[in-house]
C-alpha cells in the first residue's frame, strides 16, 4: 500500500507542476545559437566519416552521457531466457506467438521482465522486426487472454483504474497491418526494466549494477531512460538467437518518453538499423534552445528519476547546454531514422523535433545518404522517405495507424 499512495502522490505533484505556464508561441521563441555539429571540441572541421567516427562522435556521447542521459554501466549482469509460451497457432495461424521471461541477475538479486513477440509464419526465411517497449503492459496492447500480465505489474497498477485493463491501449499496436506488411514485433513493459516512478528505482534493473547505492546517486549517474535504452538492446540480444529473426533488420519503435530512451538506445547501439522517434518532445528529438512547450526545467521537476542529476543544473538555462538533440540524431548515422510529430501535440514541440531532423543532415550526407533538404516544414501527412525521414499528422499525442503505415513504409524502403 506505500509504494501504491506514494505513487499516487507523485501523479499529483506531476499534475500540478504540468500546469505551470509554458510557451506555445512561435513568436516567444528566443534567438539561439546551436552547438556546432561538425567541429570538434578542439575547434577542428570535421569533413569526412572517418573524422566524424573517430574523432567528434566519441565526444558527443561523452556530452550526452555526463550532462544528461547518465554513464551506461560497462559491467554486464547476468541475463538469462525463458521461453514461457508458444503458439505457432495465433491470430488463426498467421503467426507464432512467444512470451519470454527476461531473468536479469547480480548473483544476490533478480528482476524478471517479460517480452511478448508475434512472428509471421509466412514468408518462411529470416525477416524483419520492430522492438518497442508498451505502457500498461503486454496484456494492453492486444485483447489475447492468453498475454500474461508483466512482472512489475503490481508496482504500478491503480487499483480498478480502466486504464489497465486488457487491450486498453490495442489501438497503438497495429499488429494487423505489421504482420501482413512481413515484420515480426516484439514489445516489453518498460515498468519491467525501470518502473516509472522516481520512489521505484530499488526495483529497477539499475539497482543490480556493482555502483548501485540505495541513498547516493552520482551526478552523471543513469537513470529511467538510460536504463529504459539498455532494455532495449538486451531485446536485441535475445532476436539474436532466434532463427527467424534478421538481426541485420532491426528497428526500434518509441512513443513519448520511450522515443526519447529509443533515440539514446540508437546513438548507442547500431544493430538497430532504424530508430523511430514518435512525439519524443523534450530530452528527444526536439531542440531544447526554442523552449517551447516543455522544457528542461519542467521536465526534470517533473520527472527527476528519468535524467542524469548533471541535467539539472541546465534548468531555465538551455542555452548553456553544450549540445543539442540535432546532435543526438545525428549520432545515429548510418542508422537510417525517423521523427514523427503530431499537430496538436506542442507540449512536444513539432517545430523543434522537425528542426533536428533537418540540422542532424550534414553528419548524413558525409556517408553519401539522403537528407530532409528545406528548413521548411512538410504539410500535414505529406511524409518525407529518406535516409532521414520525418511526418506531422493531425491529431493529439499518441501512435495511431497513420503513425504505423508511414513507419512501414519507411522500414520497407530501407528493408526490402
């Protein structure tokens, strides 16, 4: 009952601090100058791939790292596989079904995550897949009986809230259309690797790492995301193994706060081949130095478990980051990536997410790849296919079947 009222107290205080005033004015954006994708901290021009990789790459993740998003651990734990359930059977024998138990240890201590994957049964070759972590669990995004609810389950869940029940979010796993496009998925509650909320952080994956301490975190200490983009490529090691799976075909898939940790996940690890961005706002893909809609400083009152605590200190100071989420996209490259916005959504600063698309080009095109090439932004459903790819569509803050098609579509064109 603690966790459950402390939980239900930091809803609240989240609640109220959203309803501080934020800038939803073009016109109130302050003049910004952006840190220099393509100089090196020793003032040299960086000019060829070569350059980017050996020299100004390894300094922006250092950045990145230490100011906001925390030190991945280099220590490995312990991971190992259950096959729960399997059923070659599914969706009236258009698909296998697996549910895998994740058993994540130390040694002393265990924490179990549960990935829930549909494979087409046709074609009968290794094929494609989407990674993407879900909100309410694995039993929400599909009306299965059959889905087992997720371990951290019962840390989170509100007592009889609608929210929770089975198939509740089904309307953002368009998994019709993504079988019958020839791709595997395969999702995972992100609660399971970090539950999110700043009082869980004992019951996290985080917790199992030799420098973990229950009352200290270190300034450049990961945190929610950081752990959240870990998750995701431990999702990666186990497609590995699996005999359909084409490891060379790996694209992540995040929604709001899981399209932030997707793009960290990305500029970290290249074996996912296409990283998607869906309405990732602040501490994803939009430029902090527009402060609009959410910024810095709410962000972290908000949600101070998702950032490193060096973050903090940029509070109402954005423009003395010394970088910026063009920056963090460009680090993908080669990776072939997509932002995605949505029209009413400017707490997440379509603007801004769209801008870093275009300003993350010049890393792009030093590998000889297609760029967005104006400034200006595309209308409403009118998406750009490149090796940089980008939509707004209309609607609110939310992955809808559009969403989906568009990423198909770019998937199929870099896949296929």
């Amino acid at each position: 009952m603690k966790t459950y009222f402390g939980l239900i107290a930091w809803l609240v205080a989240v609640c109220l601090c959203a309803q501080q005033n934020v800038n939803y004015d073009e016109s109130k954006v302050p003049a910004y100058i952006l840190p220099n994708l393509l100089q090196a901290n020793n003032g040299e021009k960086i000019t060829s791939a070569t350059q980017w990789e050996t020299q100004r790459r390894p300094e922006l993740l250092e950045l990145f790292a230490s100011q906001m998003y925390g030190r991945t651990p280099e220590d490995n734990i312990d991971v190992a596989y259950e096959i729960v359930t399997e059923n070659p059977n599914a969706m009236d024998g258009k698909v296998t079904s697996k549910q895998v138990r994740f058993i994540f240890s130390n040694g002393k201590k265990k924490i179990e995550a549960l990935l829930w994957m549909y494979i087409p049964n046709k074609p009968t070759g290794k094929m494609p897949v989407f990674v993407g972590y879900n909100f309410k669990g694995n039993h929400s995004t599909t009306f299965d009986t059959t889905v087992l609810y997720s371990p951290a389950f019962h840390l989170v869940k509100e007592p009889d809230h609608p929210d929770w029940e089975r198939g509740n979010q089904a309307n953002r796993w368009s998994y019709d259309k993504i079988i019958d496009r020839g791709y595997a998925i395969a999702t995972m509650c992100y609660h399971d690797i970090y539950p999110d909320n700043p009082e869980l952080r004992d019951h996290s994956i985080v917790s199992l790492f030799p420098e973990y301490d229950p009352e200290v975190i270190a300034p450049d200490e990961w945190q929610a995301i950081g752990a959240w983009a870990w998750g995701s490529s431990r999702i990666v090691d186990f497609l590995e193994t699996q005999e359909k799976i084409d490891s060379d075909k790996i694209a992540i898939m995040g929604h709001s706060r899981q399209g932030k940790a997707a793009l960290w996940a990305g500029a970290q690890d290249e074996r996912f081949r296409i990283v998607i961005s869906n309405d990732s706002g602040c501490g994803g893909a939009a430029l902090f130095r527009r402060k609009f809609g959410e910024t810095a400083a709410v962000i972290n009152k908000n949600f101070p478990h998702w950032f490193c605590k060096n973050f903090r200190q940029y509070n109402d100071k954005e423009e003395t980051l010394p970088v910026d989420q063009h920056q963090l996209i460009a680090l993908i490259a080669p990776g072939k990536v997509y932002v995605a916005s949505a029209e009413e959504d400017l707490w997440a600063d379509p603007r801004g997410e769209f801008l870093s698309a275009y300003l993350a080009g010049p890393v792009y095109r030093l590998y000889g790849l297609t760029t967005i090439d104006s400034g200006e932004m595309p209308a409403l459903h009118k998406p750009i296919m490149r090796d940089i790819g980008y939509h707004i569509r209309a609607g609110k803050h939310d992955v809808t079947e559009y969403d989906w098609e568009c990423y198909l579509d770019f998937a199929d064109k870099h896949f296929k």
